[in-house]
C-alpha cells in the first residue's frame, strides 16, 4: 500500500483524489529519473514533494544513491505513471496536462531543512533556525549520509540546493555543500538569499560545480528589501551581488514574489537587473500559511484594489530580455 507524506507546503494540493486520472496523452519519466529529500529524508520521486507525495524509501537506509529508484515502491510509481494512469500525481499542479515531464539525467531535489537567517512573511511567521537538539541531529545525520552518497554516485547528476530555507544559513544543509566533492557528473542550481555567498563561497569545493544561481530578493531598493526580507541588510545583499558579479560564472538569476508589499518596487527591481547584467524571475505569491491575511497580499486576485496596476506593470515588462515570468 503507498501512502503519502504529510508536509507542510502539501496543504494546496489535492493528495487524496488517488484515482486514475483519465485523458493525458503526455509522457512523465521523472520517476525514473527525479528525487526530492525532505526533512525526514523521505525519497519523493518528483521534483516537488507535493506533486507526488509518496516516499520510496528513507535515504538513510540506503549505501546508493540509485537505490531510490529501485524501491518496490518506486516500481508501482514507475508502473503506473509509464501507464498514463498519474494515479497518486497532483497532475493539474505539476504540468503534466500541458507537456511532456522529461529528465535526460538524474535530478536531486535536497530539501533536509528549512533553516534560513531571514523570516520572510511570505514564507514563514518566524524565524526558522535549528542548531541544537533531536531534530537538529536527526537531520544533520541525513545530510552527512546524503553527501556520501552523491559523492560516489557516477552518473550525470543535476542537484537542486534550497532546502526550504537557505542552504548557506542552515547549520545541517551547509556542510553538506561544503563537503560534496566537485565532479564531472555533477552540476547544482542553487537557491539562496544570497548573504552568505561572499564569506563562504571561498569554502566552497563544488563553486565551479554551480551553474545556476538563484537568488531572492523580493525587491529592487533598501526600503522594500528590509521590509519583505525581514533580517535583511540592503548594504549586505548589494556588497555579495558585486561579489557575485566578479566571482562566479554562471547563470544569475534574481528572484521575486510578486506581492502587495513589494508591487512598487518593480520598476527598480528591472533597474537593478540592468545594472548587473541578471536576470529576473518574477512570480505570484503563494500560501505557504505563513499570512493570516494572504487575500490582502495577493495582488492576483482580481478583486485585490492593486490587481490592474500589478497586470499593467507585468504587460509593460512582458518583452523585457532580462525577465522571465512564471505561473503570471
């Protein structure tokens, strides 16, 4: 019997229509190919543990990586989605119903915390920040074998780093990146505030490793910054993006969730694109729970009093090189 794992972030998803869904036609291997790590070190076998919120195995418990596609359980998933049924798959989430989901190569989604140095309202009603205690150890010790594995795992590997938090903060996610081993299989898209990245991107053994790098800022002046990214420093986040600017060289991506408190902010976000050459992925906000009050901040509900003012901005940057909007 598969059963689903209860999260956090799983409340907007309809985990309980377990029937076969009927009527798509396009291809999913994920899989096959697809992982997310949460906190528990549960081996969802999507790229969103909210998508397919049904755990092969614990991590913990295997000597290889592969092993996470190997499971019994992993076998019925496969079977089923090879099969078009999408039986335990949250499908109209995922993009299933749009397009085919392909991975050419593995794909590791590591979510083992959620620990950040910031309390962004959109995200969290408080700061979040584990470094002592069972669920401290718990989860360092899930790390600590993660890293083990993927440092003998030969096949092409792409690995997502944000944790839920930021994986530079987090005292149980950081060593994990500062201890993976640079290799040609691997490549990391990492999603970071960005605070940390002068100070320890020095340590880091795999910064070459590092493709992409996403960083959230939620704003394009120090005003909103401090407002939207409470525990933020404005100084701090433009000293690491000139950092950033001469040091790393990959795809930068800025990251901002379009919301009430921030809407005005984004003729100086694009600004700020400009002055460093990034580029910019502006989203919706979502409810993570974290608001009481989500309907306010939701400038995408069309009875939200800055809803035409949020459409006319997208409208005026829809052409703009730099910007990449997703789910607007």
């Amino acid at each position: 019997m598969l059963e689903h794992v209860p999260h956090h972030k799983l409340h907007s998803y309809n985990l309980y229509d377990r029937t076969a869904k009927t009527g798509i036609t396009n291809t999913c291997n994920y899989p096959h190919k697809v992982a997310s790590i949460d906190v528990e070190g549960n081996c969802m076998l999507c790229s969103c543990d909210g998508w397919l919120p049904i755990s092969s195995g614990k991590i913990q418990n295997y000597t290889r990586l592969e092993q996470i596609w190997q499971t019994d359980v992993a076998k019925k998933l496969q079977q089923d989605i090879d099969a078009k049924k999408f039986t335990w798959c949250s499908v109209d989430a995922c993009g299933i119903r749009k397009a085919n989901q392909i991975k050419q190569q593995h794909y590791l989604s590591i979510n083992v915390d959620e620990s950040c140095n910031l309390a962004c309202p959109s995200c969290r009603n408080t700061k979040i920040n584990w470094t002592s205690g069972k669920k401290y150890e718990d989860r360092l010790t899930i790390a600590t074998h993660l890293v083990k594995l993927i440092n003998k795992f030969e096949q092409p590997l792409e690995i997502m780093m944000s944790g839920n938090g930021d994986p530079l903060a987090s005292l149980i996610y950081r060593p994990l990146v500062l201890n993976m081993e640079p290799r040609d299989n691997i490549s990391v898209r990492m999603l970071t505030n960005g605070l940390l990245l002068k100070k320890l991107a020095p340590k880091l053994k795999i910064k070459d490793s590092i493709k992409f790098l996403d960083i959230s800022i939620d704003a394009g002046d120090q005003e909103t910054y401090e407002r939207v990214r409470l525990g933020g420093s404005w100084r701090m986040l433009k000293d690491n993006l000139d950092y950033v600017k001469d040091n790393f060289d990959c795809h930068v991506t800025l990251k901002f969730v379009l919301q009430k408190n921030n809407v005005n902010s984004l003729d100086n976000f694009v600004k700020l694109l400009e002055e460093y050459n990034f580029h910019g992925n502006i989203m919706p906000i979502e409810d993570w729970s974290s608001l009481t009050d989500f309907k306010s901040h939701n400038v995408f509900d069309k009875e939200h009093e800055l809803y035409q003012q949020t459409r006319d901005k997208i409208n005026e940057y829809k052409a703009h090189p730099l910007l990449f909007f997703h789910g607007i």
